[in-house]
C-alpha cells in the first residue's frame, strides 16, 4: 500500500491503539479463501486491521462484496494472530483509509511494542 499523507496516516495509527484498547476487538477482512494480504510499498506483504466495525464495513464496501467484516478479540490477536504473521514475515497494516485504503503498516514487533505501550496507559476519555 502506498503511504497515506503522514498527519492522517498518523492519527489512524494512533485511533487504531486507543480504539482496541478501549473495545477489546479487533476487525479484519475475509472471503472464501481467508485473510487477503496486499503488498506494501516496499513490497513486502501486509495484513490489514482496523479498529472498529464501522471503519472495516468501509473497506468491504471498497474491495467488494465478496469480503466480509470479521471480529476477534484484542487478547487473541495479540498472543496468537499477531505471532502467526510475524512467523510467515508478514507486515500488519493500521486502519487504512481514504477511497485507495492507504496507511501505515508496521511489523508484529513494532505492533506488539505499541500495544504494550497503550496497554499501559490510563483511560481514554476522549
């Protein structure tokens, strides 16, 4: 994926920490055949995940109708999902958004530090 302008860019990553932290889900896409990965602008392959229903419904509106909205929990995606991706050497993209679906992607490593990160941090009230 290409890379959205940084500032919006940067506020999806931030919404995406704050956002499953406060829910305890996390969204991603489907279709008959699993998890769809693109490739990012270095070439390396990514999956996408977003950070509520709404946000995941646009991007099935985007790509077709033969995705779905899927669900997990945040606890899940953290000790098994995220794991699983680093062991295949994929990439993890952070609510992409706009009419091309662009934005951040980052590896298992630098997700799972940020999670930690938001993790340990009060409340939001925001």
């Amino acid at each position: 994926m290409e890379d959205a302008p940084l500032s919006t860019s940067g506020a999806q990553a931030a919404a995406f920490f704050r956002e499953v932290v406060k829910r305890g889900v996390v969204w991603w896409v489907r279709d008959d055949e699993g998890g769809p990965t693109w490739p990012s602008s270095s070439g390396e392959q990514v999956v996408p995940y977003w950070s509520s229903e709404a946000r995941v419904n646009r991007a099935v509106a985007i790509w077709g109708t033969q995705f779905r909205a899927m669900s997990m929990p945040l606890r899940r995606w953290q000790e098994v999902e995220l794991p699983d991706l680093a062991a295949e050497g994929l990439r993890v993209g952070i609510n992409w958004s706009g009419q091309r679906l662009t934005g951040w992607d980052f590896t298992v490593e630098e997700v799972l530090n940020r999670l930690a990160h938001a993790l340990s941090e009060p409340p939001y009230d925001g």
